[in-house]
C-alpha cells in the first residue's frame, strides 16, 4: 500500500542481504513477546490465572531467548533481559484480566487464515482469535508498542491488517467453526502501555482498566489506497516513492514506511512530486 516498489523487490527476491550486530530491536522484542503470550493463551483451555503468569512466563521468554535470541542469555544483556521480562508478564497479567472480564474464549491462535478480496487470494496469520459470550468473534493482533500510533491510524480510517484478517474469515471461513459468525471485531493490544484498542463495542464485566472503544470505521481510507494499487499492479504499473511520501503517510494515517530501508534502491529511486500548473 505504502511503497509497490518495496512490494515487487520483495516478491522478485531481490533484497540485499545485510548483517547485523546483536541486539534487542522491537522486532526481536516483539517476537519473544508473541511466543510468550502464544503458549499462556491456548486455545480451548481455562483462561490461566495471574499467579501462574507470574511462575510461567519468565521459563518461556528464557526458553525463547535460548532458540530466537541467545546473546540475550549473557550478562552483559542481563539488565535489558529483566525489564522485557517485566513487560511481558505485567503485559500478560492485563490481557488475562481483560480476556477475564470480557467473558471471552480463545478458540484460536497463530492461526493461518485464507479468504479472497475483489478476486484475489488472500492470506494472513492471526496472533488470536476470541469468541464472546454473545457468538461474536474479535481478530486480535498484538504489538509489542505503544498505543498513541495505532489509535491514530484507526481514527483516520488507515489501519488494514486486522480488518484483511476479518475478511479472510468472512470470505474464506475459520477451521473452528461451520460457518462464519456475521458479527467479527478488531482487536489491537498494545503491550507497551497495556492498552486494547476495538474498533467495535465489547461488553464487560467489573472495571479492568486498559479497553478503548473507538467504535467506527478503520479501515475505509486503507482499502481506498488498497484498491488503487491492486488496479495499477494489474496493468503492470508499478508505482515509485515520491520524496514527500514519508511525511504524508506519518501525517495523514501514522504510518511509518519502514519497508524504504529494506533497498537502497527504494530512496535511489524517489522522485520530487512535479507541481500542478
């Protein structure tokens, strides 16, 4: 959506392959956080309590770290390693209080969904779905961020990702269930300041803090831009960055082009947008 050219380096194989110097990023960060929440939220199982959060995660992340990250394990990371281990459970601890007040059920998670768009196959990998006690569905996808970003982006209507996981569930169906529930929400949790953002309403019992009803369209701007791509790649038209895209996009959807750093050639080949006479 944001860059076609990054889009078709990718698919061509065409990146270059770079090296790194160890260290703990929010992709890696993101990861192991995902693995944890992944094996404390199964499907089909009692919801855990916190106290078992508590004893479990940190044997998780370790275990994690040891396959994903192991440069962690040393003790020149031992000061980086103990505060993302307080994250992820305090983390944990809210999305379990959250799940606990919502009545929710998980009924799937890292599940690989399929579905098609304006004729287009489409597939994706959900963190989790939930089912509520009144048969709705909620696709939930974590971030290990904060939420300032992400509820800017689903206010201006810019967010796309768990809304293509809705569609492939309504088009192409869940393995759990028979049919495709009508009623299916979006869920962001922001693991960072412990925030779930929906874009639709969720009945709750008590108080557990940490839910943000924005209750509107989040999406209609992103499948707008979406659209416009998808005609152009099929009359072999590949768009190029202008110069001015970065701003744009951070401005008007918050949403930053990370995907201009995976070729030198995407800044190479940047253009100055000409000016309307």
């Amino acid at each position: 959506m944001v860059s076609p050219f990054a889009w078709l380096l990718r698919r061509l194989h065409c990146e270059p392959r770079e090296w790194s110097t160890d260290s703990l990023d929010p992709m890696t960060a993101g990861t192991l956080a995902h693995g944890v929440f992944e094996e404390l939220f199964p499907a089909d199982q009692p919801l855990i309590d916190a106290d078992a959060i508590r004893q479990q995660a940190p044997t998780l992340l370790k275990q994690l770290t040891l396959q994903l990250a192991p440069f962690l394990r040393s003790p020149d990371w031992r000061v980086e390693r103990l505060k993302l281990e307080t994250e992820i459970v305090e983390a944990a601890v809210r999305w379990r209080d959250l799940l606990a007040s919502w009545g929710a059920r998980v009924v799937a998670t890292e599940q690989w969904l399929r579905g098609d768009y304006n004729k287009i196959p489409i597939r994706g990998q959900s963190d989790l779905v939930l089912q509520l006690p009144s048969g709705k569905l909620l696709v939930v996808d974590y971030k290990k961020s904060s939420s300032a970003k992400r509820r800017k982006r689903m206010r201006s209507r810019f967010d796309l990702q768990a809304h293509l996981y809705r569609l492939m569930i309504q088009t192409g169906g869940l393995p759990a269930f028979g049919t495709s529930p009508a009623d299916i929400g979006v869920v962001y949790y922001l693991m960072n300041d412990l925030t779930a953002l929906s874009d639709s309403t969720i009945a709750v019992q008590g108080t557990t803090p940490g839910l943000e009803i924005l209750n509107t369209d989040i999406s209609s701007e992103a499948m707008q831009h979406l659209d416009k791509r998808l005609d152009e790649i099929r009359i072999g038209k590949v768009r190029l960055n202008t110069t001015e895209d970065e701003i744009w996009w951070d401005k008007h959807a918050s949403i930053p082009i990370y995907a201009l750093d995976n070729s030198p050639l995407l800044r190479l080949f940047m253009h100055a947008v000409e000016e309307k006479s």
